[in-house]
C-alpha cells in the first residue's frame, strides 16, 4: 500500500468504501431493515457512558487504541436509536473512526 498524504487518503479510503457498497448492493439488493431497539441493558457492550470511562481511562494510562474509539462511538450510536436526526450524526463519528483507522492502517505501508 502506498501511503498518500492529507485529503487524498481519505479519498482513497471513501473510493473502496464506494466499491465495498456497490458489491453489497449487487450482492443483497437495496437494504432497508429497522434500526434495532435502544440497548437497556449489557454496560459493557453498549452503553456509551461506560465506554465513554474505558476510552478516557486508556487515554489517561497511555494505552488508548482504535478499538476503545470505535467501541465509544458505536455506543453513542446505539443511545441515539429512536432519534433519526442524532442517529445519523452519531453514524457519521463512526464512519469518520472507521476510515480514520483505516487511513492509519494504510500509513503502516510507507
């Protein structure tokens, strides 16, 4: 993988997330399934408060990673259920991680 600096990265990684949908539209057809249910429970998993704590604890430790990130912003998404509006907002933070890290992953190729 060559690394490519700045906003062009980002744009690689939006091309083959681009490519990655259009197989899944050819594969399952257009997708419309219900957002799920707010979790009420399993703290651990998905309530972002608490994955709020473990992510700034790992800050704090100097040992935070992209899965306390992601782990944190799926939770928000999750609490957001019921909320269109600030569901695709939280959506757009989780988007924004996943590619973040992938650009990381990408940088590890120089």
């Amino acid at each position: 993988m060559v690394y490519i600096p700045g906003n062009q990265a980002t744009l690689r990684v939006m091309y083959d997330v681009e490519d990655e949908r259009q197989r899944q539209d050819a594969k399952w057809g257009e997708q419309n399934h219900p957002d799920g249910k707010k979790p009420r429970s399993a703290p651990f998993a998905n309530n972002s408060s608490y994955q709020r704590g473990l992510t700034d604890r790992a800050a704090r430790d100097g040992r935070l990673n992209w899965q306390h990130i992601l782990r944190e912003e799926v939770a928000e998404a999750f609490d957001a259920i019921g909320d269109d509006k600030a569901l695709r907002e939280e959506l757009i933070q989780v988007a924004a991680v996943v590619v973040a890290w992938i650009e990381a992953i990408d940088r590890r190729g120089k």
